[in-house]
C-alpha cells in the first residue's frame, strides 16, 4: 500500500478573522494617542467654527447668541470689503505661488547640479523656513524700510514700499515668495533625484538638447509632486495671517488685507464672532472649488 499525500486543512475562516479583528484593534489602539489631539485641536474647532457661522455670536457678557441660518452669509455677499479682501487674496496666493513654484524650481534644477559646497547650499536654502513669521516679517520691515532700507539704498529710490497704495502689495508678494521658497525647493529637488538618469542619457543619445530634455522628461516625470506641492503652496497662501500682518497690519487702505486679516478684524477688533465665522467657512468653500477645478484638469489632462 503506498501513502498517498493529503493536503493540510486550511486554517479555519473565523480563525483568520479574529486575527484580523485583533490586528485592527491594536492598530487603533496605536494611534488613539495621535488621533486625540488631532480630534481635540483640528476637528472640534473646525465644528465650533461652523457651527458659529449660522449664529449671531458677537463680544460683550449680555449678549445672547442665537441662531440666524444663512443670514451672515447673505451680509457677506453685500459687504464690498469682502469681496476687497478676497481679490486682495487672490491675487495674493495665485501670484505668489505661481513665482514661489517657478522660483523654487529654478533652485532646485542649480542644488542637483555637482556645485561646489553643494551641502551648503541646501542647507541655506532651508534658513527662511525655520525662521518664525513674525521675525521674517520684522526683517522685511527693515528691507522696505524707506529711509535705511536695503531696496532705496541699492536701487537709488526714495519709495515709502509699504506705504505706496501702487507698490504694497508687490512688495508684500516678493515676501511671500521668499519665506515659501524653502519647502517647495526641497520637495522639488527630492522629486529631481528620484528621476533616472539613464532617461537623460537615452534624451541626449537622441539628440534632444537641454531644453527638449526638460520638457520632455524633467516636467512628466516631476508632474504629481508639482500638483501636490502647488497645491499645498495655494491653500498655504490663502490662509497666509502672521507674515502680512506684522508687514503691513492690511495698508495702506486695504490694499494688502488678506481674507484672514479680514476676519480677524471682524472677530478680534470689531467683536463679530459670528460673521467672522461665516467669512471663514466662505473662505474655505472657494478654496476647495478652485482646487477642485485645479486638480479636475490635471488628472484630465494626464489620462
């Protein structure tokens, strides 16, 4: 009689469900410690924000709040300094992204290349981001500064830059561009070296000169971190306070006030907790349409 092999039983499925169910607890249980926070600090005044929106809250220990539905939101629509704030603010965050984007990128393409004291240079390329706004706001205070600042002094001008209702506004977006540099270069520069080289090689085997190898290789390849990081950069800008507000303070007449330094004002200068919530959430529902329609495109253009 000869032994016929016989095939273990697999294991049985309640079995491999509970490991899993197991798995999945200890998982949680893992991440309890982040997600409270997150749930405490994110989440829970995001709700309250909302929420506050569709009420009449203002300062004051007599006031009693009460509900008002869309009421805060039809003012906004009528009110001429939002819609000030919001061209302020979006001529703000799409032009400095644009140049933040355009300008990291350069420096990105010059870090990959072998530089002498190429790691010196990386390095210095983070010093605006690990620098607190407030004191890049002071130093640029300095750099405009109308009398002893840097720009008049090596430009030969006599121009009060953040005082100018023409030139506030570039000069605050040149600010903008340089302290966002940092982050959008590292990512970049972290995208360039991830590209193959033999995809260069094979480029210039074929004839194609520097350019047609950017074009051709450099921006494809580079294309989810650009979407990604752009972006990121945009709703960065949007919601861009501390920089423009110890720059300007939103002068002169208005030409620098951001939609934050708006509902600021509303809630901390004027007490209108309530409306400056309504502005907040209308701020975040543009934000998300025009990302919406931003990444819509990409993911068109790239199937």
């Amino acid at each position: 009689m000869t032994a016929t092999a016989t095939r273990p039983a697999p294991p049985a499925r309640h079995a491999r469900n509970g490991g899993g169910s197991r798995r999945n607890r200890e998982m949680w249980v893992l991440m309890l410690p982040a997600l409270v926070p997150v749930l405490l600090f994110s989440v829970g005044p995001l709700l309250y924000g909302i929420g506050l929106a569709f009420t009449d809250a203002e300062s004051g220990k007599n006031h009693v709040t009460g509900f008002v539905g869309l009421e805060n939101f039809g003012d906004l629509l009528a009110d001429e300094n939002f819609w000030s704030s919001m061209q302020v603010g979006l001529i703000w965050a799409v032009t400095v992204t644009v140049l933040q984007f355009l300008a990291s990128l350069g420096l990105a393409m010059l870090l990959n290349q072998k530089l002498w004291l190429r790691g010196l240079a990386r390095v210095l390329t983070v010093v605006p981001w690990a620098m607190p706004p407030v004191v890049i706001g002071l130093m640029w205070r300095l750099v405009y500064h109308p009398d002893a600042g840097i720009v008049n002094s090596t430009l030969g001008t006599d121009i009060n830059w953040l005082a100018d209702f023409s030139w506030a506004l570039p000069a605050v977006i040149v600010m903008g561009v340089w302290s966002g540099m940092p982050q959008t270069t590292i990512v970049l520069l972290a995208g360039l070296q991830t590209i193959p080289k033999e995809l260069y090689e094979a480029g210039e085997m074929d004839g194609a000169g520097t350019w047609r190898r950017f074009w051709s290789i450099t921006l494809p390849q580079l294309r989810p971190i650009i979407v990604t990081i752009t972006s990121l950069d945009f709703v960065w800008n949007v919601n861009q306070f501390s920089l423009v507000y110890v720059l300007t303070q939103g002068g002169p007449g208005g030409r620098t006030r951001l939609p934050m330094l708006f509902a600021y004002e509303e809630a901390f200068r004027y007490g209108f907790f309530g409306y400056a919530a309504a502005l907040g959430v209308s701020i975040v529902i543009v934000v998300l349409a025009l990302l919406g329609v931003y990444l819509w495109r990409q993911l068109r253009e790239a199937s």
